[in-house]
C-alpha cells in the first residue's frame, strides 16, 4: 500500500466522491498524495451490483486523482465498530499512514455512515498502539476531518474548502456512478427536492460555497478548534 498524505475513508463506494470528491482533486492538483479507503463493496445497494459499482469506483479514482482505492470488504449495511474491525481498519492506516484522515458526519440517516465515523475515529487511534496488531508498524493520524455535506443537523462547518474550481470534476466523478444516480433524485443522505440528484449536489455545493463567498464548497467539522495567529489576514466577509 501507498503512503499518503491524506486518506478519505467512507462506508460506500460513491460516499466519497459526494462529500469530499472536490477536496482530493484540489490536494492531489497541489501535489498531496491522496488515497480512498472504501469499507464495503456496496452490495446491498438497490440499484446496479458489486460488480458493476467496482468498476464505476476505479473510473471515479482516476478523475479523483488518488493513488490507490482499496476495500474493506466489511458487510453493507452491517458495518459494526468492534475490536476486530478496530483493528482490521487499524491496520490499513497504519499501512496508508496519513497525517489527514477524512471521515464521514458523527450523525446521519444510514447507519454505516454513522458508524463508520466513530470507527474511523477509533481506528486512528489504536493505530497508534503498538501492541494492537504488532506485525504493522504503528501509526496515528495527525487530524481526523468529519465531512458534514449534505447533513441536516445543526453542526456548523469548522471550515470549508473552496472546490470553486474543481467542482465540474467532482460532478464527472459522481456522475461514473451511472448506476446509481442517473434517473434519480436521492441517495445516501442526498435528501430528495425533486431535482436530478447532480443538479441537488451543485446546489448543495453552491450552498456551502456561499458559506465562504466563493461558487462551490465542501464543509468539514473538527472537534479541535481551529487555531489563529492574525485576525487582521482572517477571510470570509461578515457582510
Ligand atoms: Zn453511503
């Protein structure tokens, strides 16, 4: 496996490129090394089949720019946060060793995406204990950045990122998940408005942009306060 900078883990294929798609197209255009950590290989979902979402999954990776996709192979749906998964999750960062890990909203309607934040959590940490796994060196994460697009509960971004330019790319790399989303105005947390749901993630897009005065963003919390050193230099108007 590739060491990376940064390591976006999510419980679905296609979560990713619609929470933090835009994030790791504008890291890797800076020179970041990015990688995708899928947990399931999406099985149970409704429409199209593991097979068929495999292979939208690599084409997405390409327009993504990441160095490598790799999955968990943990059950749809059935994603628990237990010592083992701990530990089996534990090992793939160690083996990615980010300084970044990008995880999915504490709170949200699917179960996996919800228990795939707290294990992802958990999982950076024992990664750091060196009797856990002994075999793979140890290694904990840096930071841990929760993606909050999309979400209906009142968290307010700790920041966003400007994906003003890299947002008709993230689109390309939602739209390879033709089998899921074409025709369709919901998914995942993607809540129904009666749009196409690429028209609903340029909107919500737009939305979080607006957040930052900018065209198009992805917002993210942190349970660390972020820190200033020149309030003069600080952005986003007030008014
Ligand atoms: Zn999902």
């Amino acid at each position: 496996m590739t060491r990376v900078d940064i390591l976006a883990v999510a419980a679905h294929r296609d979560d990713v490129e619609l929470t933090c798609g835009g994030t790791l197209i504008k890291a890797a255009a800076r020179g970041r090394l990015t990688a995708i950590l899928d947990l399931t290989q999406g099985e149970t979902g409704t429409r199209g089949s593991a097979e068929l979402r495999a292979a939208e999954a690599s084409r997405a990776a390409e327009i993504l720019g990441v160095q490598a996709r790799e999955n968990l192979n943990l059950p749809d749906a059935g994603i628990v946060n237990t010592p083992a998964t701990r530990a089996e999750l534990a090992k793939a960062i160690r083996r990615f060793a980010p300084r970044v890990v990008i995880a999915p909203a504490a709170r949200g309607r699917h179960p996996d995406h919800r228990v795939t934040a707290e294990l992802v959590r958990d999982a950076s940490f024992v990664a750091g204990l060196a009797k856990i796994e002994p075999h793979v060196p140890k290694h904990r994460p840096f930071k841990i950045l929760h993606c909050l697009t999309y979400r209906e509960h009142d968290e307010k971004p700790t920041f966003v990122v400007d994906i003003s330019d890299e947002f008709e790319r993230k689109l390309e790399a939602v739209r390879c998940y033709g089998s899921q989303f074409d025709g369709v105005t919901q998914a995942g947390e993607v809540f129904p408005n009666g749009e196409p749901l690429y028209d609903v993630v340029r909107h919500h897009a737009a939305h979080y942009g607006s957040l930052i005065r900018t065209r198009y963003g992805e917002p993210y919390y942190t349970t660390e306060t972020m820190r200033v050193d020149d309030v003069a230099a600080l952005e986003v108007s007030t008014f």
